[in-house]
C-alpha cells in the first residue's frame, strides 16, 4: 500500500486532497492537529506515534524525529542495499509528503508577539520531513503548496507524477524553506540588538519569476521579470496586463515612475493626475477635472516626447480618454482601472499595453516595498524608500522678501511632486495643475534650467521652478528669471544660500525653502 503523510498547519484544502489520496489507494499518516481534523472530516487516518511505537514528547517539539519516517522518506527504492535496510529495520516507504510549516511569519507580525511564541513557531519537524522528501523526490512526491494538491491528483489519476513535477515540486520545496529560514535569521538578529531592523547583517530576497522578458535594456542583453512574495501595495509589479504586446524591461521601468508619480495624487475623482514617462523621466504631468483633460495637458508638456511614451492615471480610465489616447502612439497606459468602453476602444491598437493595477492604495508593503535597491557589481547598496513628502506648503520657510502668492503655493504643491520623480539634476517649471518645462539628469543645475527652458511648449511667465536640491551658485535664478519665473521651491543648503536669495530678490522672485533634498539617480 502507497502511504502519504501529511502534516500541515495551513489546512486549505487539505481534506479533499486527502481525501482523494484515499481513493487512490493511500494509507494516511499524520500529526496531532491534522490527524485530529482529518479524522472530524471522515477519513481513516494513522498517527505517526502508532506507525513509529515512539509518542510525541516534550509537548510535541519530537514527533516525526524518528529512524522510521525519515528512513521511509530517504530510503532509495531502486537500491537493493537501501531495500534490505529498510526491511530489516521495519521501516515503510513513504511515497508522498504533504507539510507545511508553523506559521512563524503571521506570529510574529502579529501586535504584541512574544518571542517565546515566536521560538515556539520555528518549525523543526516539518523542514527536515520536506528537505528529506525533496532530496528523495525520485521516489516521494512533495507538496509544500496547497496551490498544487489538484494538480497532483490529476497527475495521480492519469498515470502518476512525471520526473518533471516532481524535480519542480522538490525546487519549491527549497525556495519554501530558504525563505522561512530567512525570516528566522532576521527576526533572531533583531531580538539580539534589541531592534527590528531594515539592514540585517545576511540579506536574504525572495522574489518569483513572472516570465522571461524577450530581452533586457537593449536587444543583446537577457531580461527576466520577478515579483515579491510579499506585500500588497498597489504597483506595476502586481499589476494585471489587459492587452498589448508582452512588457518589456523598459516598459516596467517607465511604468514604474509614471505610476510612482501619479501616486503621489492619491486615487481621487477631484484631484485627477496624470504622467508621462519617457526614457524614466517624466516628459509631462497635469491634473484636471477630467481625466482626458488631465492627460491633454501633460501631453501637451512636451508633444514631441509623449510619443511613445508610457502614461499613468490615478483614476479610472474612460472612453472619453481612451479616444485621445488612440491619438498618439504610446506604449503602455496604466490605470487602477478602465471602463469597459474605454477598453474596445484602447484594445485597437493591437501593441498597445493595458496595465490595470487596482486601487491606488498603499496598505500592506511589506518590508521590501519600503527599501530601494540598486544592484551595482560586486554588491547590492539599499535604502529607504524615497516617501517623503510637504503636507503644507505655507508651513515653509520664505527666505525671499516677496512673499509667493495664493496661485504661486498652488503651484509649489503641484511642482516639488513632479520635480520628486525627475532625475538628478532635476529641475520643473509649474502651473498650478500642469508641467510646462522639464529639465532632468545634467550635470550641472543651471543646464538643468536651461534644458527646462528649452523643452517648455508654452509661455513661462508667471510659472515657478521647482528643484530637488539647492542651487550651488545664483546663475540658475538668474537664467530663470530671464525665462519669466517669478517664483522657486528648492531644499536649501548651500554655502552661497545667501547669494541665491539675493538674487531671488533683485529679480523680485518668491522662493521657499523646503529642508528635503528628492535627489533620484
């Protein structure tokens, strides 16, 4: 008789997965709580303290510890000398495992979590019975997932699990256990220096590959998408695709940061945000009353660069938009959502990406949505996660002897959210709902400003400039000044702040300074 143990604290769908082992001709072998459960639900169920004469002990921490189960799990069928082994010491082959483990990660997220609670969820049973069936996995299924019971029992029911699962189902078993492993390491290190913190000193990622990219940032370069096993913020990585050719690598870059912008908007009817990203830059940015004529404005930051670019909506997509959109080529559209009208329309360009993210919410990052890493060779270098904002403009600090007007604070709001997700040397000319000019990533900040000035598609009279870090010398103000900038938002810092104030006020600008740098490389 074919035997199964199964040992399990996640007990999703495990009774009809039992269940149907039976009927393919099972023993059933388990443990305490599942034997218990398995036993409430009508199946015929041997203990492992009955199967191996030995109790569980010290209050169940030694129960599947034993010769008898990890020699059925080990033992190769095909050897004769592992056969005679086993038979002279009593011991049963096991021909498939079904565990997963204490729930060490709920515990101890859980408020108020004891560490002794937590050392009692470290699970030492069920990681040694799957490493034993995963090396074995030749002769013992594994099934660490409860993902993957029906599957299984189809592979059972028509002519039994190919070398093939069975190798995947081991790999899984790896993954599983290196990752709770991991989360040990972490959570151990934390209880020793006395704070839970964000850098361990062993840095163990766990991410899951999605699909093969047809190539990286250029065609002889192999990419590859993977997703975080954790977290639920709303993001490009979990976003569901619609239509349109597969996402490349650039594409995910450039859907990252138009979605990271309009993000900064919240999800809102009345604050209606749209981005277009270019080469990971931001080419356009509005908000409007409508969702068409928020795009219609950012478009109209730069034309010729919203060409082939990839747009960003914090709000619903309709088809009043959509008829717009197919106005111009793009790349992909990302949206928490598109009505269905809007969909038949976008879904005639036949390339065109349709990314639906869901709602814009930011409930359940986990650990790693608040990092930023770059992998830079020979090492990777981590840090928070740039979520710094300016609840209230007129709380800063006016270093200029005009004070900036009602339109003017308006338009500092809107700017230093854009100029955040500009690359460095970033630098955006304003309105009080929409970019006119963008300079980002020079080398120098007054090229910066110069770039912006070039790039702007309408008049900056009456604008403001935005910077993510101080002016190092007064030629910026001076270069927007003569563009018709009447006003500037920068952090402030420098050791010629004094010069650059100077200057604000013999061109009559305004200038607030708001102590946080949005430096973005």
């Amino acid at each position: 008789m074919k035997r199964a143990l199964i040992s399990v604290s996640d007990k999703s769908g495990i009774f009809e997965f039992a269940k149907a082992l039976t009927e393919l001709g099972f023993e059933i072998l388990s443990t305490g709580g599942t034997a218990k459960a398995l036993r409430e639900a009508g199946l015929k169920v041997m203990d492992v303290a009955a199967y191996t004469g030995s109790p569980e002990i010290l209050d169940g921490r030694v129960k599947t510890l034993h010769p008898k189960i990890h020699g059925g799990l080990l033992g190769r069928r095909q050897d004769p000398g592992h056969v005679a082994e086993m038979a002279g010491q009593g011991i049963t082959p096991i021909d498939l495992v079904a565990v997963n483990l204490y729930p060490f990660e709920a515990i101890i997220q859980k408020p108020g979590s004891a560490f002794e609670e937590a050392i009692e969820n470290i699970d030492i049973g069920g990681p040694s019975m799957l490493r034993s069936a995963a090396k074995n996995h030749a002769d013992v299924i594994v099934v660490v997932d409860p993902a993957d019971y029906e599957r299984v029992v189809q592979a059972l029911r028509t002519g039994g699990v190919s070398p093939a699962m069975r190798l995947e189902l081991a790999h899984k078993v790896f993954q599983h256990t290196a990752r709770y492993d991991g989360a040990i390491s972490s959570y151990l290190e934390a209880q020793r220096t006395g704070s839970i913190t964000k850098f361990p000193s062993l840095l163990t990622l766990q991410f899951e590959k999605v699909q093969t990219l047809r190539y990286g940032e250029n065609p002889h370069q192999q990419g590859a998408f993977y997703r975080e096993l954790s977290g639920h913020e709303a993001a490009v990585a979990r976003g569901r695709q619609l239509h349109g050719k597969e996402m490349s690598y650039n594409n995910f870059l450039d859907a990252n940061s138009a979605l990271e912008l309009v993000k900064e908007f919240g999800e809102s009817d009345l604050k209606i945000a749209v981005a277009i990203v270019k080469h990971n830059n931001p080419c356009g940015a509005a908000t409007g009353d409508t969702a068409k004529d928020a795009y219609m404005r950012a478009r109209d930051t730069d034309p010729i660069s919203a060409f082939g670019g990839v747009v960003a909506f914090n709000t619903i997509v309709d088809l009043t938009t959509a008829k717009e959109l197919t106005g111009t080529f793009l790349e992909v559209v990302v949206a928490p959502g598109f009505e269905a009208a809007a969909l038949v329309e976008l879904k005639r360009k036949k390339d065109l990406r349709l990314l639906d993210v869901g709602p814009l919410h930011t409930e359940g990052r986990g650990a790693l949505d608040l990092l930023d890493m770059k992998k830079i060779v020979g090492g990777l270098i981590l840090q928070d996660r740039d979520l710094g904002s300016i609840s209230d403009m007129r709380a800063l600090k006016v270093v200029s002897k005009r004070l900036p007007t009602d339109e003017e604070y308006e338009a500092f709001a809107f700017g230093w959210k854009v100029c955040k997700h500009v690359k460095s040397n970033a630098i955006v000319f304003a309105r009080p709902d929409r970019t006119i000019g963008i300079g980002a990533g020079q080398m120098s900040r007054v090229d910066s400003v110069k770039l912006g000035t070039m790039k702007a598609a309408s008049s900056l009279a009456g604008c403001i400039m935005a910077s993510d870090a101080f002016f190092p010398f007064r030629d910026g103000i001076d270069a927007a000044a003569q563009a018709g900038i009447t006003a500037v938002i920068q952090p402030g810092g420098s050791i010629r702040d004094q010069e650059v104030v100077q200057a604000a006020d013999e061109h009559n600008m305004a200038m607030v300074l708001t102590g946080m740098r949005h430096f973005r490389h």
